[in-house]
C-alpha cells in the first residue's frame, strides 16, 4: 500500500481576499438589514391591526349606544348641548 499524504481539507479560510471580505460583510449587513426591517414591520403592522379592533369596537359600542338612545326618544348628547336653552329671564 502506498502511503499518500492526506489531503488538506481545511481551507485557509480566514486568510481569504480582503475583497471577498468586503462581499461578505456586505452581504451580512443587507441580510440583517432585511430581517431586521421585517420584524419591525411586521410587529408596527400588527400593532396597528390591533390598534384598529380596538377603535373599531369601541366605535360599534358607542353607534349601538347612540341607536338605542334614539330608538327610546332620548335626546343625543351632541343635540341638547346645541340645542338654544330658553331664556331665564
């Protein structure tokens, strides 16, 4: 049997091109910056989602509330408030 040396199968990987390192740092900044700006977007998008239920279903609270009041003859709060008061005299 022939002894052969064996191959050297790591790589100088540490010693690569500085312009292959420029690439690679470019690359991993474009990459964190896209992951990073989709979690952002992604919780500001949901935040809003979450905002507009809320606004949504205090809006639908009141609207039912202003229905009833006008369903039982009761005057809206905005009319009595506009409405000319008699005078005192």
């Amino acid at each position: 049997m022939i002894n052969r040396p064996r191959p050297n199968l790591r790589r100088n990987v540490f010693h690569r091109p500085w312009y292959m390192q420029a690439v690679d740092a470019a690359h991993r900044v474009t990459v964190l910056t896209l992951v990073a700006g989709t979690v952002y977007y992604s919780a500001f998008t949901l935040r809003m989602l979450y905002l507009n239920y809320k606004y949504r279903t205090q809006y639908s609270i009141e609207e039912r509330e202003e229905m009833a009041r006008q369903r039982t003859g009761e005057e809206s709060p905005v009319a009595a408030v506009t409405a000319p008061k008699e005078s005192m005299n």
